[in-house]
C-alpha cells in the first residue's frame, strides 16, 4: 500500500491543509505510518499524540493513531488541549516524539500536525522526506499499544514552577482555543484578580478567530481589561502556542516588542547571551537587545526555525512577531503562550513597572502590522527568488535568509512567502511617514516587476 499527499499538504515546519480538500484521515493515517517507521527505525517505540479544539481534530487523532499502531508504534493519548501540553508531554514522558493535531490560527475549516522527534523540532527536509517514505510504501508493520494518560494538572504544575510574580488585576481571553481549559486552572492557582473570556472550547470559533496577532481579534479583551480597568490582559490562538497582549490603555504590545521586554530582564543573569528575533522584527528590538548587551541574532520565521536556531547558538530567549515566545532560560525551550503569560506577571516584578509603563517606555518608530495577501502555492516562492535575483543584481543591503528583508536609508522592508498559507507577507518600518511611503513603494514596484501586486488596503 502506499500513498500520495497533496504537496501542499507538506509545508516547512508542519503539515497543514483544508480538511476534505487537500487534508483527509487517510492522510493522519499514513503520516502515522511515516512517523511511526521514523521513530521506530531510531530506536523508539513510543509516540505522544494531542489534539485541539477544532471539529475535525477528534476524526485526525482517530486515524493518526491507527497508523503508528500499525507501524509498531506504541501511543500515548493525552486529549484535547494545547500544543505546548504535547510539547511537555514529549519532554517529561517515557517517549521518543510527539504529534499535536492543530490547525493553529488558520481558518476553521483546516487543520495540520506539528511534530516533535527526541526533544527537537521534526521539519524542513525530514517532512518533506515523509511524502517521498509513503509514496513509495516503505513502512514499518506492527501492533502498538495504545496508553491514555490526562497530564493536564502536571503540565499547569510545570508552569506554576517557581513562581514568584505578583498580584495583578488580569483578563484571559482564550478564544475559545485548546488554551480555554489550562486557563482555567491557572486562575485558580494564580495569585490576584482574573477575569476569563470564552474558555469553552468550541471549534467553531463562534466570537471571533482565536488568532491574537491581529488586532480585530483583541476587541473583547480590550473591552474587559478597559472596563474592568484592569492591569493588562492575554490572550492566545487556537492551540496557545501564541500570545498576545494589552496594556491597561488598550494598547496592544506586539510579539517582536514583548521579546524585547522579556530580554531585558533575561540578559540580566546571561549577559552577553545570543537572542533570536525572526526577520519580521522590528529593528528597534534588535537593538535593544545590543543596549541590553545582548546578540542580537535575525532567523528565519517559524517555530521550529526558532527553536533550532536556539539550540545550535545556546540561546535563552527567542521570539517571533506573531506571539510565539521561547524561553530557554528555566524552561525547556518551546513555545508556549501560557507560559509567555505567566513570565509575564513575573516581569511585573523583576521589572518593577507595570505592563503600561513597560508600553510607555517601548521605542517608537512607523511600522506597519504584517501585510498578508494571497498568492498561489504555485508561485509564492518563486516570486521571492525573482525579487532577490534583481536585488541582488542592483546591489541592494539585503537579508535573504528568509525572503528578502532590504535596508535603506529611510529603514527597511520585507517580503517573505508563508509556510502556513497560501500567502505572501511585507512589512516595512521607517523613521518617519514619507520614509515608510517609499519603502512601500518598492515592495509594491518588486510585486509588479513580478506579475503580482499588494491590495489596496493591505
């Protein structure tokens, strides 16, 4: 028997598609026998497996279970939850890898599998290495065993270690997400006053999308931390991997600036220490992390790409633009937005503002959000080489380690090609309005010398 993925199906970091359409249980099925014969031709036998709240997510875990069993593959069955639980779970249990079943905070009618092998991020080669493994039927046969185990109270213990934040005033919001359950038991360990919003978790998302790096989807939090008058408020996406934050004024504190914070107050035991940003970050970030007497280090964006980097420089801190945050400093490294929280209060403390005064002190510059606009699987990336080539070709500053990130003397300006979507992603920043105008308009002047063009709007 063997079996053909949709190429799109096999992205860099995971696996992500449109359930009924590019994503079946056939495919849970088979990626259980890839992963499976991985595992087990390293020497494993073990495999944990998470799912999150999405409608299709019980049907996937179903079939993914079946295929490592048939691999030989013994399972270990946590449940609904996070993807940050399955990360712990690999990382405590009596295991060799881990699956979580998330589509993260893409569109409700999709879904994907994120995947762990001996501590470590399993992505780029070794899953595109999984289609060309079940295309050609080369599988391990066995009969695993399967094992259910509810680790939720030991993993919550594992963030609630060591705490020693303060008392504050705080509002959750869990967008109905895989976080919603973690949520509520925090809140009642927690010290302080906490006010929870949609932690029942409903995969049809029915307030708003449970993705906090855009703005639209903080409105009820912002409501709840301004009329409760709050101290700041969290919230996190479909499977709380991600953080997003607000301040008591309202404001939103991206993912690029809380690194910044958080890096501050790491460097002041690692001085000296590497610190990852991905390319999308602002420059101002970077360079607080030098003030800070950091190294600042630009990655490529992606939480395996991330984490990777992490690990090959010894880095205690790493974070991307979305939210995801990663602490490797006294805790294991992953992503983990719960966790992102909770060092959050305890920033509180080792910094000895509040989260509005740690704001007010962000530096300032004109930068836009993340401007994301379709392009085809097709041609996504081909664009992005064609870019470099004539960059390159007029002698442009450039960054090419992920997409083409170009210095000018009015800032810079990014274009990459998404992993997770069918889309394409620019960002610029300059030290004023006429300077981010330009740069704009060489995005836009690079998109049209490739038959492409940003929306108006975008």
């Amino acid at each position: 028997m063997t079996h053909r993925f949709d190429p799109t199906l096999l992205r860099d970091y995971d696996l992500r598609g449109t359930v009924g359409e590019t994503l079946h249980a056939g495919d849970a099925w088979a990626l259980g026998r890839c992963f499976g014969t991985v595992i087990a031709r390293s020497g494993g036998r073990r495999v944990a497996v998470g799912y999150d709240g999405r409608l299709s997510s019980p049907m996937l875990e179903k079939a993914l279970v079946e295929g490592l069993t048939r691999s030989g593959i013994d399972v270990v069955r946590i449940g609904l939850g996070p993807t940050p639980m399955l990360y712990h779970a690999e990382m405590t249990g009596d295991v060799d890898g881990g699956i979580q079943i998330t589509g993260s905070h893409n569109p409700g009618d999709q879904n994907g599998f994120k995947l762990v092998k001996a501590h470590a991020p399993f992505f780029g080669d070794d899953i595109q290495a999984l289609g060309v493994m079940a295309a050609a039927g080369d599988w391990n046969s066995g009969a695993g065993r399967v094992e259910t185990v509810d680790i939720m109270d030991a993993y919550v213990a594992r963030l609630m270690q060591g705490f020693d934040g303060p008392a504050c005033r705080i509002g959750w919001d869990a967008g109905n997400g895989s976080a919603g359950p973690v949520v509520e038991k925090l809140a009642q360990l927690l010290p302080g006053e906490h006010h929870l919003l949609l932690t029942e978790v409903d995969g049809h998302f029915p307030h708003h999308h449970p993705d906090p790096s855009e703005d639209e989807n903080l409105a009820d939090l912002r409501a709840l931390v301004l009329g409760k008058q709050l101290d700041f408020g969290v919230a996190f996406d479909g499977d709380g991997d991600r953080i997003g934050v607000i301040d008591a004024q309202g404001r939103t504190i991206a993912g690029d600036q809380l690194l910044g914070l958080f890096a501050v107050d790491v460097l002041k035991n690692r001085a000296g220490a590497p610190i990852v940003g991905d390319v999308k970050a602002s420059q101002t970030v970077f360079d607080r992390i030098a003030a800070s007497g950091g190294r600042p280090d630009m990655w490529k964006s992606g939480h395996s790409h991330i984490k990777s980097r992490m690990k090959q420089i010894a880095s205690p801190l790493g974070g991307e633009t979305t939210g995801h945050l990663f602490f490797a400093d006294d805790y294991p490294g992953y992503d983990d937005g719960l966790y992102a929280a909770v060092r959050l209060i305890r920033l509180v403390s080792t910094m000895g503002l509040s989260v509005t005064d740690m704001g007010d002190r962000l530096p300032t510059s004109i930068i836009t959000p993340e401007l994301r606009f379709p392009a085809p699987e097709s041609r996504k990336f081909a664009v992005l080489e064609e870019v470099a080539a004539r960059l390159r070709t007029a002698g442009a500053d450039l960054c090419d380690i992920d997409g083409v990130r170009v210095r000018t003397a009015d800032g810079w300006w990014l274009l990459r090609a998404s992993n997770t979507q069918a889309a394409l992603v620019a960002r610029a920043e300059a030290t004023d309005r006429d300077g981010l105008v330009r740069l704009l308009a060489q995005i836009d002047s690079q998109l049209a010398d490739s038959g492409m063009r940003r929306p108006v709007g975008n």
